[in-house]
C-alpha cells in the first residue's frame, strides 16, 4: 500500500532539500519519490543529507510536467499555504493521510509539494483533487520542504498503522478516473464548450476554472465521467451538423442564464 503513496516535489531548487525529503520519506516508510523539473537533478549535496535514504534518492523518477507525474493517479492533493481567490475543497492533514493511505489500496496517489519559495502555482494546484495546508504558527508559518513533508508523511504513517493495527479492510472505494482520464475530460469540455460558443476563445474568463473546481468538489466516479463524456459527444455532433440553432439565439439564452433572468 505505501508503494502506490507518491511524493512529487515539483521544480525544487535546492538539491539538499531533495535528499532531506528522500530521508524523511524512509523514516515514514515511503520510497515513492517523483521530481518534477527541478533545477538541478540529485548530487553529491543530495546524497549527504538523504544520509541512510540513498536509495529513494537513486530510485528517483524525474518528469518535465506534473501532469505527466500524476498521469496514472487516481488521487491527488496539493499543499498549499496560501489563501486563494478561488477557495478548493481542503483537507486537514489527518484527513489527507487517511484517504491517501485508503485510497492507496486501490491506484496509485499523490502527494504534491511546490516550489521552495513560493509553492505550487494556480495552474499546478488546478490538477489537484484536494488542497492540503499544515496548520502551523500563524506568526511564524514558514515550513521548510522537508519538514513540510515529514509531517504529512507522519500523518500518512500514522493512519497506515492504525489500519494495520484494526486488522480491517479498507472500505469500498468507488471507482475514480486516473487523473490522464480526467485531464481529458476537461479538454473535451472546454472544446465543446468553444464550439457552443459558451466560451469565448479570446476572452475564457474563469470559467473553465470554476468548473475544475466543481468537478473537483463533486468528484465524479469513472461510470459518471462516461456519461459526461457521452453527453459532450453528442452536443458535439448535434453542434457539428448545424442544428444547434441560430447563434445570436444561443449567445442571447446563455447570457439570460448566466445573468439569472427568465423569459
């Protein structure tokens, strides 16, 4: 189960902090570690300061996108410090560890961390199902990278062992779409919804933004995203006829809709 638990440590500038999070990666149980474009790839100072946990730190799979680091997870929640404009479903970190190691029983998942100074940005934090944030001294918050993940791997560890000692199954989960299958769904959507003229291509707006959101909150099970899917292929083909309709209509009815007035 700890081997589905991923660490993603994107665009980390500092290669030490690599090798302190590859240690307190080990001393949790965890040996999962994915490097997302950093800066420069493990070294020597790497090596020192992972001391014993050389091999996480060799092990290490280095990708250009956190896309493709979390391709084939079916979970994945990102730490974020910082209050958004835009507010995303949030877990406190008990919460995280327990659905991370509950969830880990089933597909790979994920774990995110961001940059050194300044986190995971808008974009990076949009790929994540859940938001995380250590609640640490509102004075004095600043959290380094490796004790920002020793605490969130401990609380893993700590729901890992109390599932080990209840000597119980893990629960049925639904079945998640992978994040590549969700990624997908969010192309489809915004193409479809340029075709209808929903989305003006020049001016998007926040709207795709606000769906991830709901679509992330609501967290549709895979048989439900096939539906979905299924529903935009046919207005896709209804679109692609020419039946849709007059366009000054359509633009007019989602404009009453978008402003809440009736007919």
């Amino acid at each position: 189960m700890l081997e589905n638990i991923r660490i993603v440590l994107v665009n980390t500038s500092h290669t030490g902090n690599i090798g302190s999070a590859a240690r307190a990666m080990k001393t949790m149980g965890l040996s999962s570690l994915y490097l997302v474009d950093p800066v420069s790839p493990p070294d020597g100072k790497s090596s020192a300061l992972a001391a014993g946990a050389g091999d996480v730190l060799a092990d290490a799979t280095i990708v250009s996108s956190l896309e493709e680091a979390v391709a084939d997870c079916g979970l994945v929640v990102g730490t974020s410090a910082r209050s958004r404009t835009l507010p995303w479903p949030m877990l406190e970190p008990r919460e995280c560890g327990e659905k991370l190691v509950v969830e880990a029983s089933k597909y790979p998942v994920a774990l995110v961390f961001g940059r050194e100074n300044n986190g995971l940005s808008n974009e990076e934090l949009q790929q994540c199902h859940f938001h995380v944030c250590i609640p640490a001294n509102p004075e004095y918050s600043s959290l380094n990278l490796a004790a920002a993940v020793q605490t969130l791997c401990y609380e893993i560890r700590v729901n890992y062992l109390d599932q080990q000692a209840s000597q119980q199954a893990p629960s049925e989960i639904p079945e998640y779409p992978l994040s590549e299958d969700l990624e997908r769904f969010y192309v489809h959507l915004e193409k479809t919804l340029s075709q209808t003229n929903f989305i003006v291509k020049n001016h998007p707006g926040m709207v795709m933004t606000k769906l991830r959101r709901l679509f992330n909150r609501a967290r549709p099970e895979s048989q439900e995203l096939n539906i979905l899917r299924g529903i935009l292929a046919s207005i896709d083909k209804v679109a692609l006829k020419g039946n849709a309709g007059d366009k000054s209509q359509i633009n007019e009815r989602v404009n009453q809709e978008m402003s809440g007035t009736k007919e």
